[in-house]
C-alpha cells in the first residue's frame, strides 16, 4: 500500500511539473511580454523592471489550467496596479494580450501576444533585474496580503517609447525582425504588396506582356493572326488567293494563316494536282 502511495505521488508530481512553465521560458516570455508593455503603455525604466519582475512571478507561478485566470493573475493585477499610472493601467485592462498574457490550450501554454509580434523582435534591452532577480516575492504571499509594490513611487516622463522615437539611449530594437518593424499600435495603413512578386508570370520575363503564356508555345500577341506587321492584308477569300492549290506560304516558314504549322499531307497534295 505505501508503495502504491509513493508511486501515485510521483506520477502527481510528473504532471504538475509537465504542466509548469520552466524557469528559462518563463524569464524569456516575460522579458518578451514587458517589452512590448513597455512600448504600448510608454513605461518608465523604473515601471519596465518592476513589471518585468511581476510577469516572471507570474509565470512562474501558474502550473495548470486553473491557475492562469486564478489567485496568481489576481496577484499579478494588484501588483500592476500599484505599478501603472492611472491611465496606463485602464489602457492594459483593454489590451487581452496584456490582461491575459497566457492560455492553456490542449497540451501546452500558448501565449497571445505572438498573435501581435513576430518572435524575436524585441524594442528595448534587457531589464536591469533580468539576471538577478529569480521570482520569489509570492512564494509567501497570503490571499489577502497586500502588493509588494504597494506605496512605491514612479516619478512620470521619460517613457521608453518617447526614447525609442527620438532616437536616445535604447532607440533602436536588439533584434530586428526579419522583415521589417510589426505596426505601431492603431496603424491601420494597409500594407502594400510587392507587385512583381504578387505576379502569377513573376520570374518568367514576360510577367507585363499581354497575351504571352508561361512558354506553351502557344502565342496570343495582337497581330500574330496569319500576316506580317504593317503589310496590307488581302481582303480576298482564302481560295482566290491560293489557285491551283499551290502553298502560298512557302516564304514564311511554312506557316499558314493563324501561324499554325502547314501540314503537307496527301489530301492537300491531291487538291493541288
């Protein structure tokens, strides 16, 4: 029977740690997550630590399902409400990649600000706490207690994002995306296309000539109708212009009106005599 309880146990323990986000994962998106807060809500560097460390503790926090929406995220919002300025904290409260940063689906975490930002592409460096700082303000946190960051005073102006556009200090994104900065927050500006590679002939050398296939052999330019450009065209019956039945096109390369190939077959031989 004891056997039997440790084993259960272990199998418990295997799960809940499965269900866990790991502690590099959890610096690495809540590093990612806090960027982006720190350009959207215009954080100071003060508020970027602060709230970085809040997103790590949350993280680290949560080991299942019920976790993301339960006493750790009321955690996380109390702390970020001592953290924010007014306004930043009721623009957070309508951003749901901000106010629900993570989400268990099936068999893994997913997280919904990749929906908005392309991996990699971070605005600012690192936090100053991002290697000393580990998680560990929650661990005794009881229900009722207050934030730790309750009382803490952040001084308004000098926001990253201000920085960031004038070119001053962390004016420029560590890592660049591979293509191109993700739309500032209310761009709707649609993008434009790259016309030659939207074209279906892109790469053929023929893209923008009209009526010219994808080398079919088959040819639809205006004036390929069974004439040479700027000679006057007969207005007479096809058989007038060719008595007796002799080849009339013998001198154009064989070609017959239309520029299909002639095909000197019997019938046509038999006409002929």
């Amino acid at each position: 029977m004891k056997r039997i309880l440790i084993i259960a146990a272990f199998i418990l323990t295997s799960a809940l740690s499965a269900l866990s986000i790991g502690y590099e994962e959890a610096r690495q998106q809540a590093w990612f997550l806090t960027d982006k807060m720190a350009y959207e809500l215009n954080l100071t560097p003060d508020q970027y630590d602060r709230a970085y460390q809040t997103n790590l503790d949350y993280f680290l926090s949560i080991s299942g399902s019920a976790d993301q929406y339960g006493r750790y995220w009321d955690y996380r919002n109390a702390d970020l409400r001592c953290i924010l300025f007014d306004w930043q904290y009721s623009l957070f409260c309508t951003l749901d990649y901000f106010f629900r940063p993570v989400r268990w689906v099936r068999v893994g975490w997913y997280y919904p600000i990749f929906n908005r930002y392309r991996r990699g592409y971070y605005y600012f460096d690192r936090p100053t706490v991002y290697v000393s700082y580990r998680g560990g303000l929650w661990h005794r946190r009881g229900h009722n207690d207050a934030s730790p960051y309750y009382g803490m005073k952040f001084r308004p102006g000098g926001g990253l994002r201000d920085r960031y556009h004038a070119g001053h200090g962390n004016g420029r994104p560590v890592h660049k995306p591979e293509y191109g900065r993700p739309p500032r927050p209310g761009d709707k500006r649609p993008h434009k296309p790259d016309a030659d590679r939207k074209h279906p002939n892109y790469g053929n050398g023929n893209a923008h000539r009209p009526g010219v296939g994808s080398g079919t052999g088959g040819s639809k330019r205006p004036g390929n109708d069974g004439y040479t450009p700027g000679r006057r065209k007969s207005p007479l019956p096809a058989s007038l212009r060719n008595p007796g039945g002799k080849d009339s096109n013998k001198g154009n390369g064989g070609r017959h009106e239309g520029g299909r190939p002639s095909s000197r077959s019997s019938h046509s031989r038999s006409q002929g005599r």
